[in-house]
C-alpha cells in the first residue's frame, strides 16, 4: 500500500486513515471510479459556531461539526463527541466509519457524526447544558428520527442526550424520544445500552478465542481505556472467567499478572478519582503497559494508538478494537505480518450503535423491552457479524479489516444502485 510512505503526522489523520482503507475494499471489489466517488464523499457537513454565555458573564464562540457520511442504508446515526482535539477531518472520518459499521452488523441506518471542540472538564454543568442546547439548536434541521440520530460518544452521556431530547422536542413542539438513543432509561432509553459495546466486545472477543482454540478462563487480557467501553468490557469479562490482567488509562496503568479484581478496582477509583495506588496490583509505566504479553488486547480509548512506530512491539494474539481508529492502516500491514487475530473496530465496537437501533425502534414503537431479550438480539447480531466477516475473509483470502469493509462497502454501494441518483 502507498501508505508506508506517510509521515506519522499523515498516518494519524483519521481521514487519511479511512480513506485508505477504503481504497483498498473498493480496489477489491471492482467498484467503479463513480461509485467510490458517491461512497467517498459525504454527503453533507455542517460547521456552526455556538455562542454560550459562560458563568462569569462572558461570552464564548464554540466551534462545533456534524458529517453526515451517508443516508443510503437509512438515517445518519453517530455520537456527538466533546473535546478540544475535535477537528473536521475526525469527524468526517468517524461519520464515514459509522456507515460502514452500521452496514456491516446490517442496522438500517447510514452513518454520521459530530463533534464541538472544547475542553468539558473546563465547563460547568450549567455551561454544559447551555453549549448542548445551542449546538442542537444550529444544526435542529439536519436532527429527527427519520434524518439523523445522535447518541453519546467521547465525553457525553446519557445526560447530555436528554438536552438533544428536549431541545429538539421544545422546537418541534412535542416529545420526540427517538432523535437521540443514549438517553436516560425514564426518557425512553434502552436496557442494556449503557453496557453494550462492552458487551459486544466481549462476544466477538469470545467468538475469536473459539476459533484459534483458546480458553478463556486462560485468557489475560490488556485494557486500555476504563469508561464506558473499556470499564463495561473489563467487568463483563472477569465474570465470564478472563484475566484482566492490565488496565490502562491516561493517568498510568495498573497491572496484576494472576488479574485484577474488577469490581473492587471500580470501587478504588470512585474513592481516589484514578485507577492508580490500588492495592491489588501494581502501578505501572502506561507507556510500557500495551506490549506485555497477553491473549488479548483491547484498546478502548482513542484513535492511532496502534501505529508504525509501536505495532512491532504487541505482543497479543487478539486485538479486539473496541475504540474507533485505534490503529493506523500503516500499522495493518505490521500487525498482519505478525499473524494477530485482529477483530476490527467495524464490527468489534458496533454493540453500542446495535442497542443504539434496538432503543430507536423501542421508542418508535412505545414498547420497551426486558435487558435479556436485549442482550439475546446483541449477542445474535453480533456472532453473526462477526463470522461473516471472518468468513468473507477467509474466502477472499483478505485480512479481517479488508473483509469488513468489502462487506460494508459492497452493502452501501447496493442500496445507492437500488435507489439511483436523484437529479
Ligand atoms: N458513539 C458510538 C459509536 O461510535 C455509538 C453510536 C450510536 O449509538 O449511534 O459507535
């Protein structure tokens, strides 16, 4: 691939990154030059500029996005994400990959994204709420159940999700529940969504043990990342027997090669505010902590932290992506080489947007489901994601990633055929 030629700088752009990858699925494919244009390019993207009067009295202009990549499959769908490093070329390029992962776990949906730049651990609750609303208002006519529906992402929640809720209901004039999912179970949210892309990760990551013939009640396992998917997986896994043996987060690692008690590190970090000083393991460099030797890693933090310059150095046999992008394509080739077993972010994080579909069709309906019939469709759509894509792979002699976005990309090229271009 002409990716080893880039600079870091370059390999870390995500928009690059997915581009890439794109290439190469619709090189493989046979697609023609017109449809990976139509695939490519997205199809709307929005820029606003939020004023939010600040606590203090004084004014301040937030910069906020949102892409959507594509509408073929069904309504954009993707989180909103909060954080100073936002930059449209992410956004783009998390709202393309929403596409793809929708597709390829086979939800009605197309794919978007959102992001403001800004630094919510500088802003009060109050300051929060007011961004949240105004953000909503700017971009309300792109918003609504059958256009585009957000859900968390990096720094929001369930909370920030019922400000979408309400300002878009207040602007409609009645309760729409299903513009967002996300949302607060009182608010029409779904059982089982707070858990599910951890529980996701944890089925294809059993689903990949079976198949190399591994055990997990054997199985150490390195987490990088303890909020909401890294956390939830982490629990999930103890009780299923694994051995989490490391978990890094962005303050340091803690480590314990006979494994961590799970629950009580939880506990450690609601009394001390970080995962570090806990007395059933041992602090540890988190610069170091990715390349002990375990049977799988999940990283379940954020982009590009798999790359040229590091992937040598894992010593997994399964990389399980639970966040968006954790790898670099350029680090593809160095892990193929490597023979990891890689299950990539598209299907191994798509538990959540999958609970995200079931929670739209609940609140659609007005009929709420129990978390066991939840988890029983997550776990179905998830196996079978997961083998289709290993299948395809296996058949095309392709790596689990290219077979992944093959699939995606060859059920988003159908819808458009189908459909035609509107003129
Ligand atoms: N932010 C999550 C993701 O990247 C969930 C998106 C959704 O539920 O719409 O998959």
């Amino acid at each position: 691939m002409a990716t080893t030629t880039l600079s870091l700088e370059q390999e870390k752009n995500p928009w690059l990154a997915a581009e890439a990858r794109f290439d190469e699925a619709a090189a493989l494919l046979k697609l023609d030059d017109g449809m990976r244009k139509v695939l490519k390019s997205p199809a709307k993207e929005i820029t606003v500029h939020i004023p939010v009067q600040l606590d203090d009295g004084r004014l301040e202009v937030f910069t906020g996005y949102r892409v959507q990549h594509s509408i073929a499959r069904g309504p954009g769908k993707g989180g909103i994400r909060f954080a100073p490093n936002v930059t449209l070329d992410e956004v783009r390029a998390l709202a393309s990959w929403m596409t793809w992962k929708c597709a390829v776990v086979n939800i009605p949906f197309g794919g978007a994204k959102g992001g403001v730049i800004c630094d919510p651990n500088l802003l009060s609750d109050v300051e929060l709420e007011r961004l949240t609303r105004r953000y909503t208002a700017e971009i309300i006519d792109f918003l609504g159940p059958e256009r585009d529906v957000p859900a968390p992402d990096v720094n929001t929640n369930e909370k920030v999700m019922a400000w979408v809720m309400d300002t878009y209901s207040m602007h409609v004039r009645h309760t729409v529940t299903a513009v967002v999912t996300g949302k607060p179970m009182s608010l029409g949210g779904s059982r089982g969504r707070k858990e599910a892309t951890g529980r996701g990760c944890l089925i294809v990551a059993q689903e990949a043990l079976h198949r190399l013939g591994l055990d997990p009640a054997s199985s150490r396992v390195v987490i990088q990342g303890f909020g909401n998917v890294g956390g939830m997986a982490a629990r999930l896994m103890s009780r299923q027997g694994f051995k989490i043996i490391c978990i890094i987060e962005y303050d340091g690692a803690v480590h314990n090669p006979n494994g961590l008690d799970v629950d009580a590190l939880f506990e450690h970090r609601k009394e001390t505010g970080s995962i570090l000083g806990f007395s059933g393991g041992e602090d540890m460099d988190p610069g170091k902590a990715m390349f002990l030797e375990c049977e799988i890693l999940l990283p379940a933090a954020t982009e590009n932290v798999i790359t040229s310059q590091n992937a040598a150095d894992l010593r997994c046999r399964i990389l399980c992506e639970g966040a968006n992008g954790p790898t670099t394509s350029v680090a593809d080739e160095i892990l193929m080489d490597k023979k990891i077993f890689v299950i990539p972010d598209i299907p191994a994080n798509a538990g959540g947007v999958t609970v995200s579909y079931f929670e739209w069709v609940q609140d659609r309906q007005g009929f709420f489901w129990n978390e066991r019939l939840v988890n029983t469709r997550l776990a179905e759509i998830m196996v079978d994601s997961f083998h289709a894509v290993v299948e395809y792979a296996e058949k095309h002699n392709v790596n689990n990633r290219t077979a992944a976005y093959m699939l995606a990309l060859d059920r988003v090229a159908e819808a458009i055929k189908l459909r035609g271009i509107y003129a």
